[in-house]
C-alpha cells in the first residue's frame, strides 16, 4: 500500500510535467526566464535541513516563483521537479529507489497546484492588488501540497508519526510566503529595470541565511534533548537499580512504573515534549529521595511507629532535591516532590489538591499504585490487575485524576506497557543485574537463618524471590547425614524436586554446585561433601526468562550457608527431639509437635491419632532379655520411619513400647484403614531369638481422629488412648510376665 501510494504520486508527477513540458513548445522564453531557471537549478544545492525528520527546503524557489509571476509558469512547473530532483541528488539522498522520482513529483505538483491557485485567485479576488494576490496564492499553494507529500513520503518510509511531520514542517511557511515576496519585487523590478534587479540578491540571501540560523537554533534545542535522553537515561535507570537493590523492589517496579506512566500520557494524548519528559524520568525516579533514608527503616517488615512514617514521608522532598539541579529541561522534580499528593489534599508532602498537583506527578501517582497495588510486597497481599483497577476507579475524583483513571483503564485493555529503557545499554544492564544481585543476597542473608526445616527455606526463599528471580514454584528436597529417607518441601501442589545428588563417601570439606537449565524451570544441585545434599527446583514464570548465571550463584552461595546452618540445627534436634534407639522422635518432640498443633492445624484438616503398644513386651524382656527387646523397638522403628515417607505421617516414641502417630490432611472416617496399614507393617517383622526360633511381635493399636475446628486435643488424646486399651483387651493376650509365643524358623 505504502509503495503503491508513492508510485502513484510519481506517476501523476510525471504525467504533469510531460503535460507542461508540451506546452512549453508554443512558448517563447526570454533572456530573463532562462536566467531565472538556471538560477533555480544552481540555487537548488543551497537547502536548509528540517531538524528532526531529515527533509529539506531549499532557495530554488525563490526564483521558480519568479518565473511563475513572469507568466512563464509551465517553465516554472518543469524547473520546480527538475531542481527538487536535482537538490535530492546533490544532497546525498540515494537511501531508496523513490527519493529522487518522488522529489521530481512533489516539485512539480507542488509548483502545479501553485500556478492553479495564483491564476484562480486573482481572477476571483483582485481588487487592484493582482501581483499581491497572485504572489499569496502561490505560496500557498506551493506550501501546502508540498507539505502533504513530504509529509506523507516521511511518514510511511520512516515511521515517524504524520502529526510529528507535519508540526516540523508547519514552521517553514514563512519561509515560502517569504519567497513570493522577493519573486513579487524581483518581477517588478525586472519590468521596470532589469539590472535593478540584481540588488534584490542580497535579500534572497538574508532569507537564506535567516532559514539556516532558525534551523540551527531548532536544532540546538534538539540536540540538547537528544542529549539528555542518550546521556541521562541510563544513568537514571542505573539509579533506580541501585534504589530497588536497597529497597526490598522486586528488579523492575520503577522501570514499570515509567512504561506505563508513560501509556497514560500516551492515551491522554499529551503532546507537549516537556510533559513527557517530566514523567519519563519523574517517574522513573519517583523513589529516589528513599537513597537517602537508613535501612532500618526501609527494611523494616513491622508496623512503622508515627516518627519512622514521617522519615519515610520525607523522601518525595530527598528525591527533588537530590536531582533539583540536573538539567533535564522539564519539570522532573516536581513530578517527584508530588507524586504522592491526592487530589483531596489527604497526600504528602505539601497536601495540594486539584489542578495544583502538576499533571506529570498526577500521571506518576495513578502508575505507581496501580504497580504497587499488582506487585508482590512483604507487608500486603497482590492484588488482581482487575481489582487494582477497580479500587483505582473508586477514587477517581477524590484520591486521584479522573481523566488519568480513565486512561489507566484504556491503557490496560491495550496490554502491559513495556518499560522504557530496557535495553538501554549493556553498562545499565550490567549494573541493574548487579544492583538486583545484590537485593537478592542481602533479603535472603536477612530472611533464611530464620529457617529451621526444609519447608521454611522453600517459604521463605520464594516470599523474598520470587519477583526478582522471575519464578511461580519452589521445591526442595534434602538428604542430611545421619537421618533416615529425604526432607522434602514445596510451595504448589504437584511440583517437586528432583533427589538431590549422594552424599561423599568421606568428608573432604569440599563444596559442589551444579545448575541444571531447562524450558520452564532450573534445579540447583548443591552438596556439602558427606554431611548434606539438596536440590532446589524453581519453575519460571510465563514469558520470563530464566535468573542470570550471577543471580544463581547468589543463590547458591546463600542456600550453602543456610543448609550448614539447618544441619546444625537438625543435629541439635535429634540429639533434643529424636530418640537415639529408634531413629524416631521421642516423647519431647510429642509434647512440642502437640503444643503447635493448636496454632498450625489448618481448620479444614482432618487429624487422626494413632496409639501404639507392643503386646507382651515385659515378656520379650524377661525371657530373651533386654537385647531381644531393644531389637524390637528399633525394629518397629525402622518400620514406622519407612511409613512416614510413604504415608506422610509423623511417628513418635512415647516410652518404654508405647508408639504415637500424627496424620494430617487425612480423609473423614480414614484413620481405621490407616491404623490397618500400620499394624500390618509392624506385625510382619519377626526376630530370631534362639537358632530355630523366632518371635513375631504384636501390637494394639487405638484410633482417634477429629476435625481442627474445636478441636480438643486432650480429649482425642483420652480417646486414642482408650480405644487402644479396648483393642488390646480384644486379643488373645498372655497373663502379664508369660513368655510370648514365637515360631520355629
């Protein structure tokens, strides 16, 4: 479509030319015409440059003017192609096969519609002032077709918006109403006094000059914008790395903050440069002044005491001062210093209301909280992008611009924005990955040593994460020296990690990492040579790509020291909270794991209990001794430690042969069938006791299960315990003291 349209303008181009090509041999040029022309064709390397969108006027028209009042028009129309053609070739416009054909078109048209509306116009119009007439009418006509053309050639080859085009070339219009005007004295000059005419030069020079000297103050005025965007904007999103790698943000809410401040612009239709450019770097650095503020308060995960929220109030007044005297050539801190105002005078730091609050920093405000509201914060929920929105709607008016509101809304049905200085350069990718890098260490240096199970590293390592590593899943599954089976742990149902690798055969000191890349996900293989192994899976968010070699490696640095630390602390526990005959965890860790069942038991959890006696057991220790019986229960340990790995339970020694089992998360009315599996588990195990003869151990078991809403745990506790006794009174059990049964093998 684009090259069709062109092709027709050089066509049509053609076609008038030829048209007045032939008329032109009816024609009888005089000594002056063919002055007039070949000064048109040696002025047309005399061109001033349009700042911005690389068109061109040149001085050639002064004198195809000229020869148009002189009535030599149709020498005009073919001269006015031929030296725009000409001023392409000369001014090194070869990019494209249209460039030299289009500029022959546009020339000749242009001077065309001009010859048409000089002659129209004076017919219609003359009151006594024909030359005048005539004179304002061409240039007009002139103007106004070649603005179009060039316009509409610079807009669909550079894809430079068709508003921009035309408001850059808008100016030039005095430029050829000047034209006509030295063509208006130079054609009466020329019938008056042919030689007078020639001191009528130097005003086509002071035009000249006056059109070079306007474009190199335009173009001054550019460059500098130009500069401040090239030098200032890098610097500026390196800033606002540094800010979020203090600030607990997750990598990107500034750089989404600008993109979508500026889509508000956009959808308001705001054209002013300075507006733009006030909310470019406003909002980019709305949170600057928070460079200035102690980590103790940026950090601080508690309530902020009324002292500490005023300190926090203050950084809008930090940030404006902190860039007040960088030249952006916009009001940038103001945007900053009032980004937090609300239209009812309820913000800070000054309280403005209305149309004091500068529109940029209203425009910041909306993006901010919007941002805010739809990102992952410690202290606050995420919101839904829809219920942002509407909260956002609901103080329309009140809290915030209405007409922002309302291009808020546009501008998310249009999708997210994009941020406008990713890519910048490499150096401000470099330093945003080293600023995030080191958010990373420092929230989870802050976060992990709180950890106490696999299950806390995963919770907490994804709360501080998740945002800067671009993930939606976490899993881990552990191997420590010394513990029976893996620790295992995730943050969505269904998504696990892989075993982690085995542990060294000897202890050499040595730590190993390994980073295992796939489609959606990675695994960080860890292991700290004979004492623990884990493997850390972590699934990508959509569209997001995987964390850089320098985030991993973080991580991995941190994770290692967390894993010794969680070693430590599961060694100290065994020691406190496991017993050392049965591998299982004692009497102590009962009394705690009951203790937090009144905190953590979910309402909506079905809990059983299961009790646990060996039958017979003071008959075990009487006649084969208390070796024999030592063998049992660890035995019936082992036994109990496999069934918490395959049935998620949690098993405890309470004393001497007294078993207890907690089970979670179990099904309404399940507890018998569970109570079935565990006594068949444990009365498959036999021991020998003598060559020949082993002994198969029996157990009673008692059921107690409950919902955790009202739940009374002393009360379950009773039950079990009484459903244990009825059970072992159901058996076929031997005076107490008697030797057991056993059986020849």
């Amino acid at each position: 479509m684009a090259k069709a349209s062109l092709l027709g303008v050089i066509l049509v181009g053609v076609g008038v030319a030829l048209w007045h090509l032939v008329q032109l041999a009816d024609v009888r040029l005089e000594g002056a015409d063919l002055l007039l022309g070949l000064l048109a064709l040696v002025s047309g390397t005399l061109t001033v440059r349009v700042p911005l969108i690389r068109a061109r006027i040149s001085l050639d028209t002064l004198f195809i003017f000229t020869l148009i009042l002189q009535g030599a028009g149709h020498a005009g129309v073919v001269l006015s192609g031929v030296a725009m053609a000409v001023s392409a070739l000369r001014g090194g416009a070869r990019e494209a096969w249209h460039v030299v054909p289009y500029n022959f078109a546009t020339g000749t048209l242009a001077a065309a519609l001009g010859l048409v509306m000089a002659s129209g116009m004076a017919a219609a119009f003359w009151v006594g002032h024909d030359l005048v007439v005539r004179a304002f009418a061409l240039a007009l006509g002139y103007f106004a077709l070649n603005l179009a053309l060039v316009a509409w050639a610079v807009h669909i080859s550079r894809g430079i918006p068709l508003v921009k085009v035309v408001s850059r070339l808008a100016w030039t219009f005095p430029a050829f109403l000047g034209a006509a005007s030295v063509a208006a004295l130079l054609d009466v000059t020329l019938g008056l006094a042919p030689l007078a005419a020639l001191l009528l030069t130097p005003l086509g020079v002071i035009l000249y000059g006056t059109l070079v000297a306007h474009r190199r103050r335009v173009e001054a005025v550019e460059q500098h914008r130009h500069a401040v965007e090239e030098l200032y904007l890098p610097t500026v999103a390196a800033i606002a790395a540094a800010i979020e790698a203090r600030d607990a943000a997750d990598g990107g809410h500034h750089a989404r903050v600008q993109g979508l401040a500026m889509a508000l612009a956009e959808h308001m239709g705001i054209k002013d440069d300075d507006t733009l450019r006030a909310i470019r770097f406003g909002a980019l650095l709305h949170d600057v002044g928070r460079i200035a503020l102690p980590d103790a308060l940026l950090l601080k995960e508690e309530a902020l005491r009324p002292g500490e929220r005023m300190m926090v109030e203050m950084h809008p007044i930090l940030g404006a001062e902190l860039i007040r005297h960088i030249p952006f050539g916009a009001p940038v801190a103001e945007t900053i210093l009032y980004h937090h105002e609300r239209l009812d005078g309820s913000g800070y730091p000054e309280g403005l209301k209305g149309d004091a609050i500068p529109l940029p920093a209203r425009i910041t405000a909306v993006a901010e909280v919007y941002d805010t509201m739809t990102s992952p914060r410690p202290y606050a929920p995420v919101i839904v992008p829809e219920e942002a929105l509407a909260q956002i709607e609901r103080g329309a008016g009140t809290l915030f611009d209405a007409q922002v509101v309302h291009a808020l809304g546009r501008a998310l049905r249009h999708g997210q924005p994009e941020p406008q200085h990713r890519g910048a350069t490499s150096a401000v990718a470099i330093i945003a990955q080293g600023a995030i890098a080191q958010a990373l260490e420092r929230h989870l240096s802050r976060s992990l040593p709180r950890a106490r199970s696999p299950e806390d590293v995963v919770t907490l390592l994804f709360r501080v994460s998740a945002d800067l590593l671009h993930i939606d899943a976490c899993a881990m599954a552990l191997r420590i020296q010394g513990e029976r089976g893996l620790s295992c742990a995730s943050t969505q149902e269904g998504f696990s990690a892989p075993p982690p690798p085995p542990l060294a055969v000897r202890g050499d000191g040595d730590f190993t990492s390994e980073v295992q890349r796939g489609d959606d996900a990675f695994t960080l293989n860890m292991r700290q040579d004979s004492q623990w192994s884990a493997s850390l899976a972590c699934r990508r968010r959509a569209d997001q790509p995987l964390p850089s070699p320098a985030l991993l490696d973080v991580l991995s640095n941190v994770l290692s020291a967390t894993m010794a630390q969680l070693c430590e602390v599961r060694a100290s526990e065994r020691m406190a909270f496991w017993d050392p005959l049965t591998g299982i965890r004692n009497a102590q860790a009962l009394a705690r794991a009951l203790e937090a069942l009144t905190v953590v038991c979910e309402p909506d959890q079905h809990l059983v209990i299961l009790f646990l006696d060996l039958d017979g057991f003071k008959g075990v220790n009487d006649h084969f001794g208390h070796q024999i019986g030592d063998d049992a229960l660890v035995a019936v340990g082992a036994v109990l430690g496999q069934l918490e790995s395959r049935l998620g339970i949690e098993a405890y020694r309470k004393g001497g042969d007294e078993f207890l089992i907690l089970a979670r998360n179990q099904r309404a009315g399940g507890g018998r069938d569970l109570a079935h599996t565990v006594r068949t588990a444990v009365e498959a195990l036999t021991l020998r006791v003598a060559p020949g003869e082993v002994l198969p151990i029996k157990t009673s078991v008692g059921v107690a299960e409950a919902r955790c809403d009202g739940l009374d745990l002393a009360a379950l506790m009773e039950a079990a315990d009484q459903d244990m006794y009825q059970d072992k009174a159901g058996r076929d059990r031997l005076p107490r003291g008697a030797r057991p049964r056993t059986l020849p093998g």
